[in-house]
C-alpha cells in the first residue's frame, strides 16, 4: 500500500475517493451530455463499482484518477488523472490521463488545469517516460484539451478492441507527451519569467 498522492492546483483540489463521492459520481455517469462519447450510460451499480476500483488503485499505487473538487466549496466535479489501461491497446504498455467531468462544470477551464497537475505528478514525481491520451475521433472537446496540455497527435488511428467495430465511437486518435518535452516546455516557460497559473508546472502545488 502506498500513502495517496493528493494535490492542488490554483482553483481545485485532485484527491482520493470518498463514500460521499458516489452519488454525484452516478449522476454525472448517467447523464447523456457527460457520457456522449463512452459506449453507454452507467448505472448506480456499475458506477458505484468504478469508484470503488478508482479508490483501490489510489491506494495501491498512490495515483490514478483521482476526485477533483472545488477547492472554494469542496464541489465534487468530476475526476481527473492517470490509468493504466487494461485494453489490448496497440501501444500498451501506457500510462494514459484522462477526465470526466461534470456537465455544469464545463468551459471553465477545469479539466486543463487539473490535467497540468496531474501531468506534473507523473513526470515530476513518478518520473514517467511518456504519457497518452486517447478519444474517439468525433470527440473534438477531449482532443482539445489535449492540444492544451500539449500533448503531440499521432497521425495513426485505432480501433478501440472495448468498443463495438461498426460504432462511430471505434475509431480513435492518441496524443503523447514525452517527459522530456514536458521538461522542456516547463524550463522554456520559467526563462520566459512566465508564472502564469495556467502555465505548464505552474497550475499545481504539491502537499
């Protein structure tokens, strides 16, 4: 068991799971808006499930996809963070970053900035090689938040082997974030005297 890894960026607060987390967790998967690009809706058993597993991962490994809430009012608003696939990808092994967040919550800036920390957290503290991410190709919101973070689009597709072949949701693009590119989009951002809080490195404080 390892102790979590928890952390701040300048608006929010990347945690791990509560038992009060479940019920906004199941509303969001279960809303149409939230779940438009995933195979299907989730029930309150399934959902409950995935929180339940998000949370044995945390405190297995000290990351995952951590809760994000509100740091102003402790708002549940979605997750945030990196996984380890356990589809036959055709670029495993990966450690993926993801999000999910609630409808409301949306255009706020949120998921950009909590993916900056979650980012910081693997390459800075578990010093990870690379990191992806990966959508269908008609989800162009995730794509840009992952033009955002600056991650690099492949110019090869896939097709998820989770999703059914026929389904317009098949059809997927990965981006990748090296740790080496991340380094240096930080430092070239520190000599720029750039200390913007949406800055690469600069969204987080870790605690």
């Amino acid at each position: 068991m390892s102790q979590p890894i928890e952390f701040d960026t300048a608006r929010l607060r990347l945690r791990q799971w509560l038992p009060s987390d479940r019920q906004p967790f199941a509303k969001m998967s279960a809303d149409p808006k939230v779940m438009e690009f995933f195979p299907a809706l989730m029930d309150r058993q399934t959902s409950d499930t995935m929180a339940d597993r998000c949370q044995a991962l945390i405190a297995e490994r000290g990351w995952g996809l951590w809760v994000a809430e509100r740091k102003d009012d402790a708002q549940f608003i979605g997750f945030v963070g990196l996984h380890i696939p356990t589809a036959d990808l055709p670029f495993n092994p990966c450690v993926e970053i993801g999000w999910r967040i609630a409808a409301e919550f949306w255009r706020q800036g949120y998921a950009t900035e909590a993916a900056f920390g979650a980012l910081a957290v693997g390459f800075e503290r578990l010093e990870l090689p690379e990191i992806v991410s990966f959508t269908a190709l008609i989800n162009h919101r995730s794509q840009a938040v992952m033009e955002r973070l600056g991650m690099r689009r492949s110019s090869e597709h896939f097709i998820h082997p989770a999703v059914d072949v026929n389904s317009p949701l098949a059809k997927h693009c990965l981006y990748k974030l090296s740790r080496e590119q991340w380094i240096r989009a930080c430092n070239a951002k520190r000599s720029n005297g750039d200390d913007d809080q949406g800055s690469l490195g600069k969204a987080y404080s870790m605690v």
